[in-house]
C-alpha cells in the first residue's frame, strides 16, 4: 500500500469553496460503501468512473464549470471557431457523398462546437439531416442548450439531446472530441515477480494505491502489449490500459449503419504509449488549469484523464470489422481541412483580428502546444472514399 501525493498536490492548487467540498464529500462517501462492499478495494477504472460520471456527483455528472477560464481546461473548439469550421470541411464531404446523413457528437462540452459545426455547413448547404447530443451531465446540456438557442436559434430544430446512444442505427458521422481520454482505465506495476494491479483502497484519511496480483484477462492482456513491444517493461514500470475498450467501440459500431467515427485526443501508438522512458504512465488531473498527478484529490472536482492509445483502438476496431481510415496529427488533419484557405479570409480582417486569430492557430497547430500531441483517427463502416482531413499526411504506419 502506498500513499498518494495528496499533501504535496494540496500545497499547489486552490481550496475548493464549500459547496464544492460537501459535493466531494459526499461522493467520498459514495466511494468508501462500493470499497467496503468489496473488501476494501475497487479497481481504478471503477474508481475512475464514479469520480468523473457517478450520478450527481461525479465530475462530469456534476454541476461545476468544466471548460473555459474559469473551468478546468480549454479544449479546441473553445479556442478558436477555425477547430470547428475544419471539422465541418471533413463532416460536409463525407455528408455529400452519403447524400444526406446525421452527426452525433459525444460529449458536447459548452455546445461551442456544434455551434460552429452547424453554421459552417449552413454556409456550404450541407447541413446534416440531425444533429444529435450524447451528454451524460444535465449541467452541461442545459449549457448546450442555452448557447444553442441563443447563437443559432434557426438550427435548434435539427439538434436532438440524448441521454445513451441512440437505439436506432444512423449514417453520417460519429465526433468523438476529447473523448478517448475520459474513458476510466486500469492502472498497471511491472514488478520482477510479475504484473501487479494498482488499485484504490482507504488509508487513514485519504485514498491510496493497493497493489494486487493482475487478474487472469488483465495479466494476458499485458502479456500481449508486453510481447508486441521491441523491448520488456522496466521493473517498477507504471501505466494504464483501457480493458474495456472493445465494449465500448462495438456499441458505437451497433449504431454507425454507414459512414466515419472521428476522434480527436491527445494520446500515441501503443510504443510510444508505453516507451520505457514513460515510467510513470500517462495519467494526469486538471483542476483550475493546473495539471498534476494525483487521482485523489478531491475527488469529483477534477477531470482524470489517460491519453489515448490509438495502437489499441485501431486493433479493437479491425475485430468488430470497422475499418481504420486515416490516422494522423492535429496540425495535417486542419490543413488537410483547409485550414489554409480559412486563413486566406484573415486579409480582410483589422490587424488586432488578425493577432488573435493567428494565435489561436499558433495553439492550435504548432508541435510544443496541440498540433502534434493531439493525434486524430477516423474509423469507416461502408465508406470508401479518401478522407481530406489524411490527404496531406497519413500515419497509419506508425500505430
């Protein structure tokens, strides 16, 4: 058993107000009867589920402000509407060669996307037959909601909010923005003895890491990643794998009867994912815009997230029978949307336009910020036909 870095994470980050510390509590609570129903120990993954989605309590299931400055984190569409305009380039090509289809967008954050999404196919006269919303957190959809009416008020008929995946099948596009890396993960020990699972247990006061011997299907499933890469895990190797992925992309796979899943994260090919100099494994918590390590820290208050492994997705993909269509970084796949001619349209702007959009993009393409850490992958289901967004660059070689 071995204590987290709780105190030292506290020195660095911000107390949380009252009210967000009873709603912590009482998920605290929450967690301690499923550990006390188990023996004292749950899984991470478990442990990680509850956090971000248990009901009216979890991080995403919860009331707190999540994206923008006074949130947690800023992703793409927030920072800048060329993000979305991009994306809607790629989602108004595959639309027009199905002839007519739906979006479904996975997690909509504040609704800035579908926004952008939207208006920018109006302008191209493609816009989609429906536009659906999978949202889990009733703060969030209202915020969606909210932003919807007010900025496309003409377009609010086409955008359909749903609380599970739909039960009937679409054709058209499946958006998965930052998605991948909300899905809860096991935590993983290379040990000279063997593998060990890391999982949660109660210290005195806080939470804390239990090692455990791997279960048969986590240790095989080890094994197999250990057995694909050049080189054994180090002893003392710490890292997450995603065992429930293949569950997760089948129900996604039930529901796409034609067309493209798109995701967007930030994550690696299986050797980069567990290069031996990635000691200590990819997890990280965001809180206030401050990044550190520690899963214990007041948990429902802060996202935890795990980069993707796009190795694994495109190999669970190929067993259910999608085919992996294009893989690339950030910066191809904008380009390749054409990022280039949006920016063409910046000469009309005034200069201080120009600045703040010339920024944006800088975060949005440039390798040390988004460009090269966030990577995008597209899964096809009776679609054949080359993607933009992978013209320019395809990296499918590398996972």
């Amino acid at each position: 058993m071995t204590q987290s870095k709780l105190l030292k994470t506290e020195s660095i980050l911000p107390v949380p107000d009252q009210d967000a510390l009873i709603q912590s509590e009482k998920l605290i609570e929450r967690i301690k009867q499923a550990l006390r129903k188990q023996g004292g120990v749950i899984s991470f993954d478990e442990y990680m589920n509850m956090v971000l989605y248990e009901s009216g309590l979890g991080y995403y299931s919860a009331g707190s402000r999540k994206f923008g400055s006074e949130g947690d984190f800023v992703t793409a569409p927030e920072l800048s509407p060329i993000f979305s305009q991009c994306l809607a380039n790629q989602c108004a090509e595959i639309l027009n060669e199905l002839g007519s289809g739906t979006i479904l967008e996975l997690g909509a954050g504040t609704g800035a996307m579908a926004r952008d999404i939207l208006l920018e196919l109006e302008k191209q006269n493609s816009l989609p037959d429906n536009y659906l919303i999978l949202e889990v957190s009733a703060d969030l959809k209202q915020r969606q909601q909210d932003e919807l009416k007010e900025t496309i008020p003409h377009l609010l008929e086409r955008v359909v909010w749903l609380d599970a995946l739909p039960k009937e099948g679409i054709s058209g596009v499946i958006l998965a923005n930052e998605v991948l890396d909300a899905l809860p993960v096991k935590r993983f020990k290379k040990l000279a003895t063997g593998f060990k699972e890391m999982k949660v247990g109660l210290g005195v006061d806080q939470f804390v890491w239990v090692e455990s011997d791997a279960e048969d299907k986590l240790l095989n499933s080890l094994k197999r990643i250990e057995d694909d890469l050049s080189t054994s895990f180090p002893e003392n190797y710490i890292s997450e794998i995603n065992t429930q992925l293949e569950q997760w992309l089948n129900g996604l796979e039930e529901v796409l009867n034609k067309g493209v899943m798109l995701f967007i994260d930030y994550g690696y090919s299986a050797a980069e994912y567990y290069h031996p100099e990635r000691m200590d494994g990819s997890l990280l918590c965001h809180y206030r815009h401050r990044v550190h390590a520690d899963p214990f820290y007041y948990p429902g208050l802060q996202d935890i997230t795990s980069s993707a492994n796009f190795t694994a997705i495109a190999e669970c993909a190929d067993s259910i029978g999608l085919h992996v269509s294009g893989y690339t970084n950030q910066t191809y796949f904008l380009f390749g949307c054409g990022l280039e001619d949006l920016l063409a349209d910046m000469n009309q702007l005034e200069i201080k336009a120009q600045t703040k959009i010339a920024q944006q993009v800088r975060v949005l393409t440039m390798p040390e910020e988004m460009g090269e850490r966030f990577k995008v992958m597209a899964l096809t289901k009776d679609y054949d036909n080359v993607l933009k967004g992978f013209a320019l660059m395809d990296q499918r070689v590398r996972l």
